[in-house]
C-alpha cells in the first residue's frame, strides 16, 4: 500500500525498504508516489536505487529524471543520453546490463559547442559513481584511499563529420547517479560558453 500522507522522502525510503525485502513491485508502487511528489531529483535517485539492483526500470526512471529537468538557458537534454541498456531473460527477468557513456553537442556555433567540451574534459574525469564531482586538490587527496569509481579517461572527438562529443570510459557500468552529474558539468559548460542547443547519445549499431 503506497502511504500518500507521507512525503517524498519517507516514501522513498518505504520503496527502499520494500526493495531490500524483495517486494519490487511495492517498491515500484512508492517510488512513482515519491516521484509525483519530488520531481525529478527523486527519479534520478530511484534509477540509481534501480541500478544498485541490475534492474532494468533504472533506465525508464533515469529518462523520466531527465525529461523532468528544466531546460537551462536554451540547453535541451534528450531523454535517451548516456542510456542504460537492458536485457530479458527466459526467466521473465530484465535486467540493466550496461550504459553509453557517450555524449554530442548539437549546436550553431560548433567552436563553442567544441570550447565547452573541452572545458568539461578535467572535470568529468573527476566526477565519481556517487555523483560527487571532486575539484583538483580533492581529487589527488582522494587518490591516497581510493573508494570511488571515475572515468578511466575522457576524450573530446572533434572530426568535422560528426557533431562534437565527449566519451568517457567507465567501461560500461550503469551509474545514474555519475551520468546525472556529467550532464550537469556539460550544461553547465556550455553557459560558460554561451551555446545553446541538444545533448544527446549518438545511435550505434547496438541501438
């Protein structure tokens, strides 16, 4: 039974409980009530809740926290980037089995477009699995008892026949809460810059 009289976050919780106990759809059921009262800040959170438990709703929650964040100075996210990809199995289990960490900027002005994710470079490498963006000196201090997951390296590609984009290298894993941050970092950029236009994950072959 989802418990309307509380707020976002008991309701969140409750849906923490609930999926610890192994009841998924309960935990579903308060999740969606504690999104309708929290936004999106509570969906990015259930899709990593969803993550933490290789279920592939993470990647549904994850596109509904994107859609629901306000648009930033002419900067438009579409709800695909940075997708979880999913899989079923015979069992009727679906599951989240990995992310793109890919990222294009489609823009008028591609010399800002490029400046911006040049400048965003440094700092995604700083942005860990718990979506804590480290500044320099936090970053080599955290390097002496590693506890976290950060990209492996970023790179911006620049080829003149694609639209300009950024990859990190996290070797695939699902991390809501690390590609919530990566977007902030890249729309925040991109003001720094003064480009608007769309973010947004390149189709591949896998798509």
């Amino acid at each position: 039974m989802v418990h309307n009289q509380n707020g976002p976050e008991e309701m969140l919780e409750l849906g923490r409980q609930q999926l610890s106990a192994g009841d998924r759809d309960a935990a579903e059921a308060l999740f969606r009530s504690a999104s309708r009262a929290g936004g999106p800040e509570v969906a990015w959170r259930v899709a990593e809740l969803w993550a933490g438990d290789a279920d592939a709703r993470a990647a549904e929650w994850q596109r509904r926290a994107i859609s629901g964040t306000p648009q930033t100075s002419g900067i438009d996210i579409d709800s695909g980037t940075l997708p979880i990809r999913t899989n079923s199995f015979d069992v009727g289990l679906c599951v989240a089995v990995d992310q793109r960490w890919e990222v294009a900027v489609r823009a008028d002005d591609r010399h800002r477009a490029v400046a911006a994710l040049i400048a965003a470079k440094p700092r995604l490498s700083r942005v860990t699995d718990a979506g804590r963006e480290y500044s320099e000196e936090e970053y080599a201090a955290a390097l002496d008892s590693v506890d976290f997951y950060s990209p492996n390296c970023v790179s911006v590609i620049d080829d003149g026949g694609t639209d300009p984009r950024v990859q990190l290298d996290c070797k695939g894993d699902v991390m809501p809460a690390m590609a919530r941050e990566v977007l902030r970092i890249l729309v925040e950029e991109m003001v720094t810059a003064g480009v608007a236009g769309l973010l947004f994950t390149p189709a591949s072959d896998r798509d």
